[in-house]
C-alpha cells in the first residue's frame, strides 16, 4: 500500500486500518453477496419448511456482535451477522435454518426447536458456534517471538 510521506506514523495506522476494513468489507460480499445469501435461505427453505418460510429480505451486517442473526417476523427480515463469513457452511446454514424457523413460530418454544429438528446439523453447528463464543473468552497469550 502506498501512503504519502507527510503522514505521520498514527495517520498512516489509521489509513491502512481504514483501508484494511475496506478490503475485507469488499472480500466478505464477493464471497457470498446478499442475493447469493437470498438464494440460499430460499433454497433452505424449501428443503427444510417446504417454502413456507419466505423471507423478505435477507443480508449480512455489520452491527450484530453478540448474536448471529436476527429476525424480524412481521418484517419478513433476516439478518446475518458478518462474523459467520468464512465459517464452514453447515454453520452458516444452521442460522438461516434458524432464523426462517422465526418467520413461522416467532419465539423459543417447544415448536420452535421441532422445526430446527428437521435441519440434520443443528447440533454440530450448535457446538460450533458454543465453541466460538468459548474460545474468545480464553485469556489470550502473547504472541511467541522468534529470536
């Protein structure tokens, strides 16, 4: 990356911090763009609820850090919390199982999880995730260096 000299050394880590985000931001849609993400719920959908869950709108975003996804049902939304990017795809497809489930039984019930019974991976994908959310918790160690 090339940066101007008259930077100083806290505006260049700025810039490429900004320019780094840019980037990543730009791979994350090209990996699975929203219409792709679309594409899929409807696929899922018809494979798991014979169709009957029809999302409105379903997309990544950037501001769900303690969640990995929400629904709106009333809005017919799907929202995907980008931190699943680059997560094997029976995880990524276990929150939209999920999250359609929403549009049919909106909350936590009973009937909920026997919806989710019809996706053959909720289990693992659950671990997963449990595994994720436990593995930032870990204190982390510095970085050994090499002398």
């Amino acid at each position: 990356m090339l940066i101007p000299a008259r930077m100083s050394e806290a505006e260049e880590q700025r810039w490429v911090t900004v320019m780094l985000d840019k980037l990543a931001a730009q791979e994350s849609k090209r990996v699975l763009g929203d219409s792709a993400l679309t594409e899929r719920a409807q696929r899922l959908s018809e494979q798991y609820f014979g169709g009957r869950a029809r999302p409105a709108s379903v997309r990544w975003v950037t501001n769900q850090n303690t969640r990995w996804g929400s629904c709106t049902p009333s809005e017919g939304s799907i929202r995907l919390s980008h931190r699943l990017q680059g997560m094997p795809e029976y995880v990524v497809d276990y929150v939209l199982v999920h999250e359609l489930a929403h549009l049919l039984v909106p909350g936590h019930g009973p009937r909920f999880w026997r919806l989710l019974e019809a996706y053959p991976r909720t289990e693992r994908a659950r671990g997963y995730l449990e595994g994720v959310v436990a593995a930032d918790r870990l204190p982390h160690l510095p970085a050994a260096r090499e002398e």
